[in-house]
C-alpha cells in the first residue's frame, strides 16, 4: 500500500499534498508513514534515534501521527555553497557529491529500496517525489520519482501548481516524457493553487483525462500555509521544532485537509490508488 | 503658412541626419533623421501612414502624429536627394508626389511580427521582449513592443494621456523609442479581485468585465478588432512588432478565446519563441507540454525555444536542451543565464507573499493595502541604502525610519480597511516622529474628508473621515479620470521631478504644496507639505524616479537616530537604462540572433 505524489516543479505543492493525505489516511485510522527517497534541502531535523532527515518529512510524520524516523528520508542532499553538496545517506554524513564527484546513484538508490521496504513493512507509506519527474538531462539517475515507480512500482499522482499558468502543459508535458513502460502508473493529477471559480477549467481537465488517460482527482484552492518549503529555493519557515510550532503546523493541516474535502478532492480516489 | 517655410528651409538645409544637438531630439526613436522635421510629404494621404480625422471646426484633417517614415535615414536621405535632383524648391511642387511614391515603393515594407511565448507567467517574456527590442535596435532595426492584453495593476501613463502597462513603456525604451503609445498594449485588465477586471482599451477605461463576460463577450467582439487594427497599425510603422504573450498559450480551457497568445501570433502572422524559466524544475515538461497541447496547425508556428534564468552552469541544461530539439523538432536558440537586473516589479504571484525587499539601513514600510496600486513607484529605493517592508499588520510599523501609504485600486474600501485593522489610528500616532508619504490614494486618504456622492469609487455612494493629516478634501463627483504626465520642481529645492497621475477623485488642497508642475496652460501647484510633521502628499506616481524628491524625503529619516547616510542618488531612468543593456549583452552572447531574426522574419 502506497502512493506517490510527484511534482511537475519544484514547489508545485508536493510537500503540503503528501502531508494532507498522510494526515487523512491517519484520521481513516491506517498506520500511515511519509517517505521521500532523496531530498534536496537544506532544513534538516534530527529524529529521536539521532538520523537526520529532511524536515518535511519531519512534518509529515508528525501529520501521520507518529515520531519520524531515518527511514522516512534514506537519502539527503544539503548544498553547502561553491557547488558542493553534503550527502547525508541513512540518517548519517556519507562524504560531498560535486558535478566531478557525483554520488553513487546505485549505492542512494539501494538505500532508498531497503528503507521504503521496512517501511512498507508496517505502513501505508505516502511517498513524495523531488523536484519534476523527467529532467532530460537527469531522469537516466532519477531516484525519488521515476526511480521509486521504477524499483518498487509505486502508483503516482501528478501536482500541478496552476499559480503561475501552464498548469495543463507541465502536467501532459510531465506525461509524455515519462518513459512508456512507466505511464500506466501515472494514475492521476491534482491541480493546486487555484484562485477563481473552478468551473472555467473543465474542458481543460477533461482533455487531459482523454490525452493521457490519468484520473483526475480535483482542484486545491489557494492557500498559504505556514509550512517548511522543502526545496533549496524558497526560504525556510524557520525552526518550527518544539510542541507549539508543531501544534500550529497540525492545525493548518487539519484546515487544510477540511478545505480539500469541502473543494471536492477525490479522497476516494486517492485511497483507490494507494490501494488503502 | 508657417509648416511651409519650414519645410521649404528644410529642403534649402540638405541632408542632415541625426540632429543630435537639438533640445527636442530624439523626439521619435533613437537614430531617427532630423532632415525633415516637418514632413514634405504631408498630407500624403496614404492610409498606411496617417488617416484622416474631423478637427474640432468639423473639417477634415490629415493626422499623422505616430507615422516614423520620413525619419528613417534612408528615406530623408533619397528624398533629400531627389528633391536636389529635381531642383524642387517649394513645398508646394507637384513633383513631390512622385518622390513621395518612389520613397514608399523603395523603402515602405510592411513590419514583420515575432511573438515571444511563455510557458508560464514568470517564465521571463517580459525581459526577452525588452533584451529583444534592445538587440533589434542596435542592429538599426526599428522595432516596437507590443502585448495585446495585459493584467496588470502597474500602469504608466504615455506622453500622449494614455494609460499602459508599467512593461511595455520599459520594453519600448529599450527599442530606442521616444514616446510609448497606447497602440503597444491596446487591452490593459485591471484586477478588481480574483474574477473582475477593469478592462482598458487604447490607454482608456473600456468597462468592468468578470471572466465569462471577458471571454464570451469581449474577446470574440472587440477584443480581436482591436487587437488586429493595432497589429496592422504597428506593422506599417516598424520592422519588427516584438510581440508578448500572456500567461501560458496552453491553457486549452480557453484556446479559442485567447487573444493574448496564439490567436495575436495568427492575427499577426507571427514566428513564435517560446521562453520557459529554468529555475524552478519541470522547464522540458513544461516546454513539451505547451508544444503537444496547441493545436497542430498552430503548433508549426513555434519555430524556437529559449531556456531561460539558468543559475548555475548551463552545461546540464544544455545536455537536455539537445534531447528536447529531436523529441519536439524545434531548435533551442538560446540557454540564458540567470541575470540580476533592475527592472520595475512586475505583478508576480511573488509580490503578493512579499514581506521585505532590500537589506538597507533606513527601515520603509509601505502599508500593504489589500488594493494596492502602481507599487512600481517603490522601485527605486530598493537602489538605495533602504529596506521596503510590506506591512499588513500595524504592528509592523514599529522601528519604522518612515512609512509610505501607496495607490490603491479603490481608496474608499481601503481605508475602511485602514481603520478596521487598526492602521488608521498606528499611522496617525507615528506623524510627527517619522516622515510619512501618501501617494495617490494614500494621499487622498491623509486627508480630512472623502466624499463619493455616486458611488463612482466604491460600490455605493459613501462618505468617510479621512486620516485628517492633511487639511484636505477629495471628491468623486463625475466618472472621469485624470490621466497625466507630469513634470516639474520639487519646490524647497528647485530640483527636477517627474511622474504621471492616474486618479478619478480630486482634492482641494489648502496646505503648502510640494511640487509645481509645469503645464502648456500655465504652472500648477501640487502634492502637499507640512515641513514640522514631517507629513508628504503627492498624486505623482513615479515621484522617485528623479533623485531629488527621493534624496529629499529620505533626509528626513533618522535610521539608528542619526542622519541617513547615503550616496548621491541616481536617476532611476539611467538604472534600467544600464540593465537593458545587461540583460541584451546576456541575450546577445547566449542567443542565436540571427535564427531568432529569420524566425521573425518567417524564413525558417
């Protein structure tokens, strides 16, 4: 039992979906556990156990209701200026990767199947893609999105942010360069951020239902949420750790999930997908 | 009659070129021929150049106020010469008709139009177009922008009173042209809130549309009228209409409405560049995306790709670009690199979680009214010793070295909003110990009273207190704008200021004044001052783009409690002057030109 939310770019909203469906499978009563393979970030959170990880995940597992662990986040990149980035692999340092050393792509990959399998092992796990799935230049190495589909078979959801327009190209585009024997796990898209009456989009949604045969799980209004941005770029919301930060992040989560269901989110859908 | 002898010295003169010593020059584009001042063609009556149009006595007139033919250098030059030839010594010689018919048959070719598309808002066409026009231009090539429909809450008024986008005057600059018009952005939308535009037509308020009315209405009626009679109108004058796309040009929901994107590039007959920003991940999905979407006999229209705001090597980037050129048969013409420019905001969703800009000393907070207008004017104290904060909470004003009160879309309801969030009563604590400034409608709300007797500004007639720190009452009493270019003095120093008013109420001003504007009918005084408490007023937008008035109103703030301590402030003009050329240097070196121009020019 799982699932994939994949983003059509960085900040397309990835973060904030995987944590409000961890939170809603939580509610439904599942033993649920985020899990994103490689993170590019440069906020990290030590768990209990002394791993480090990405902080989303830390939120995530928090929204799943339990303690987050190293498993959650097995590969973690950290730039650390002049090109250079720190690999963190199973919670722990493992050396610096640089455009002339890059990082064992088989070794992160390897890592990233045995935590997803102890994972899986007890949970529902609601993985989370990195960036956008088909960088041309990068997608041959991919770990967290095509890499995942590809070693494990997990079933995906397309993000796509409509924010800045462009909306139904990113998502087809992010289809059509999928490599074919991946497609039929493409299983369906959300459009996030959006501001208006929703209703202006249905021919829109409906082409890309018939182009790409994804099913289309519903339309996220805009909001903004005090929440730790995962990618490089945005700047941080800041060392939520510690009881109140945490209870605010639960609460805008919960807000959140409410405002899904009330906007019409598929949740059945979703639960069809990740097979809970 | 006076043109006459003009025209008749002109031709005594001889070919003169570029008068680069005149006061006026240049008065139409950088480059032009002065030989001709006056045109010894006129009236031509050719319905390319001019039209004709009642004059107020009901006569007809021939009207060719924005036709540039007679000052491209060769065909001053070939008329000069024929009319030397021809021993033609009066403006009034029949044989200049024929001169004038072999100058058009040589020289007059229709312009060609090149559209710049983007894969999403931010993707960077405004900045191509502007790097675009600056390369054609110094190529000698006259060029123009042009952005059939633009959304946006940053306008700028033209030197001929209409009102445009705040990026097309920026994109016509660096095209080397004197005067922006009204024919670059002839569709302006206004945002009223997330489905209502104020919709301008030629630099004039056209209506209040929702987004069905828009499409289903407009659009299909005179929207695309419009938008072809402004292409053909470019065409004649220019060789190049560098044409912007709004938005995305895939969003399929609204394909056959969309005025801005392919159906301006069909109009126009446009070769299309399709520009997507590298940044934030996704730039080859999003490119293959907007391609495979767009129909398959529009499609064929798109003729190149730019990859733009590469930070970083672009060696990665590159390595994709050449698996996207044979998965989409469309060559990749350029891999840009991020470049760190100073041009005027634009509407980004970026501006609206905006919180700070700048890591200056002196601490700016501008109250961010939920309505807020034209905060291009703040653009250039980022260039100072200043830090612009966005205020929402009138706790936020503490700490302040000054506060700015911006234009707003809708005075009244905002300052309902000042008094309800408790701004009104913060603001007005703070006059007398720091130096406040209203601009437009901030400045209208400084004053005693606002009175909309018919509902023009707000949704029903209302009348309202103001923040009372000017002795001052503003009015809407007729649905009209005032829409205006103005420039002047900042009047303690006699130092040059300029800027332009975009307003429908008008204010009777009984405190000493700040600027005097000077006009054709006479001088004016404007703005208001009370030197003791520090308070300023002004209708002005753009009142800090000449360093006086921002030198001055900074002196008046006390960062750490001592005087700010700063550099002579520049001329904002000459800032964005300098990152065109930057932002066309990067264009130049990392764009094939010469593919781009034979797109434009459709021979690819």
């Amino acid at each position: 039992m799982s699932i994939l939310f994949l983003g059509t770019a960085s900040g397309a909203g990835k973060t904030t979906v995987a944590a409000m469906y961890c939170r809603h499978l939580y509610r439904k009563g599942a033993r649920v556990a985020p899990f994103k393979a490689l993170n590019l970030s440069l906020n990290s959170f030590v768990t209990p156990e002394g791993k480090e990880i990405g902080m989303g995940q830390a939120f995530q597992a928090w929204a799943s209701g339990i303690e987050p662990s190293g498993d959650m986040n097995p590969a973690l990149l950290k730039p650390s200026g002049n090109g250079k980035i720190q690999l963190v692999l199973g919670g722990a340092p493992a050396g610096e990767t640089s455009r002339d050393s890059p990082m064992d792509f088989r070794r992160v990959m390897g890592e990233a199947c045995a935590a997803f399998d102890r994972l899986s092992a007890g949970h529902a796990v609601v993985c989370e893609g990195s960036g956008s799935p088909v960088e041309l230049n990068l997608m041959h190495r991919d770990v967290a999105n095509l890499g995942m589909m590809r070693e494990r078979s997990v079933p995906a959801v397309l993000v796509g942010d409509i924010e800045r327009g462009g909306a139904f190209a990113a998502l087809y585009g992010t289809w059509l360069l999928t490599p074919d024997d991946l497609k039929p796990l493409l299983k369906g898209f959300i459009i996030n951020r959006f501001r208006g009456d929703a209703k202006i989009l249905e021919g829109g949604i409906r082409r890309i239902e018939e182009l790409t045969g994804m099913r289309f799980l519903g339309v996220l209004p805009y909001a903004r949420l005090k929440f730790p941005e995962e990618d490089s770029l945005s700047d941080s919301g800041g060392d939520l750790r510690g009881s109140s930060a945490m209870e605010a992040f639960i609460g805008n989560i919960d807000a959140l999930l409410e405002m899904a269901e009330s906007s019409g989110l598929d949740f059945a859908g979703l639960d069809e997908i990740s097979g809970y | 009659m006076d043109v006459e002898k003009r025209v008749e010295a002109e031709m005594k003169r001889g070919w003169i070129g570029s008068r680069t010593k005149c006061k006026y020059h240049p008065c139409h584009f950088k480059g032009q021929d002065c030989t001709f001042c006056f045109c010894p063609f006129y009236p031509c009556g050719d319905p390319r150049l001019g039209r004709e149009i009642e004059s107020k006595k009901g006569e007809k007139v021939w009207e060719c106020t924005f036709c540039l033919f007679i000052h491209r250098r060769e065909v001053g030059m070939f008329a000069m010469s024929e009319i030397k030839r021809l021993g033609i010594e009066s403006p009034r010689d029949p044989r200049l008709r024929g001169v004038f018919q072999s100058a058009v048959e040589r020289f007059f070719r229709p312009g060609k139009a090149l559209m710049v598309l983007g894969a999403t808002s931010d993707a960077g066409k405004s900045v191509t177009v502007a790097a675009i026009c600056r390369i054609l231009h110094r190529r000698g090539y006259l060029a123009t922008p042009f952005k059939s429909q633009n959304m946006s809450l940053n306008s700028k008024v033209t030197p001929k009173g209409s009102e445009i986008a705040m990026i097309q005057t920026v994109q016509s600059a660096a095209a080397g042209l004197k005067n922006p018009d009204q024919f670059m952005n002839p569709i302006l939308l206004k945002p009223k809130g997330d489905t209502v535009s104020q919709v301008m037509v030629m630099g004039a308020p056209f209506g209040d549309y929702g987004v069905e009315e828009y499409y289903g209405e407009f659009v299909p009626g005179p929207g695309t009228r419009i938008v072809g009679e402004t292409l053909r109108f470019l065409k004649d004058r220019y060789d190049f209409v560098v044409m912007e796309g709004a938005g995305s040009p895939a969003e399929i929901n609204i394909y056959d409405r969309d005025i801005a994107n392919m159906g301006a590039a069909k109009i126009a007959g446009a070769g299309c560049v399709l520009v997507v920003n590298v940044e934030w991940g996704g730039s080859f999905a999003y490119a293959v995306g907007t391609v495979m979407l767009i129909p398959e006999e529009d499609r064929k229209m798109i003729k190149g790709v730019i990859l733009n705001n590469v930070r970083g090597s672009t060696a990665g980037v590159r390595a994709g670009a050449a698996e996207l050129e044979r998965i989409l048969g469309i060559p990749v013409i350029g891999v840009i690199p991020h470049v760190d420019v100073f041009l005027p905001s634009e509407d980004s969703e970026a501006f609206r979680g905006m919180t700070s800009r700048g890591t200056g000393r002196t601490q700016v907070s501008v109250v961010k009214l939920p309505r807020i207008a034209n905060f291009t004017d703040l653009d250039p104290l980022y260039m100072e010793d200043v830090t612009v904060r966005f205020v929402s909470d009138p706790k936020g004003l503490e700490g302040s070295d000054a506060i700015i009160i911006p234009g707003t879309k809708n005075t009244i309801d905002d300052l309902a909003w000042m008094r309800e969030s408790g701004f009104a009563e913060a603001v007005s604590a703070m006059a007398g110990k720091v130096p406040i400034l209203g601009i437009c409608g901030g400045y209208q709300m400084m004053g005693a009273a606002l009175r909309d007797p018919q509902g023009i500004e707000g949704r029903s007639p209302s009348e309202a207190a103001g923040l009372g720190l000017f002795d001052m009452e503003t009015e809407w009493s007729e649905y009209k704008k005032k829409v205006i270019q103005d420039r002047g003095v900042l009047l303690e120093t006699g130092e040059p200021v300029s800027g332009y008013e975009i307003h429908m109420g008008l204010s009777e001003v009984r405190d000493p004044p700040l600027f005097r504007i000077e006009r054709y009918s006479g001088d004016e005084t404007e703005g208001s001052f009370i030197r003791e408490r520090m308070l300023f007023g002004t209708y002005l937008h753009g009142v800090f783009d000449k360093p006086a008035f921002r030198k001055f109103f900074l002196s008046f703030a006390e960062p750490g409690g001592g005087p700010a301590a700063r550099a002579e402030p520049r001329d904002f003009d000459d800032a964005i002057e300098e990152s065109i050329d930057r932002l066309a240097d990067a264009f130049e070196e990392n764009m094939d030109v010469d593919a781009l121009i034979r797109i434009a020019e459709g021979g690819e």
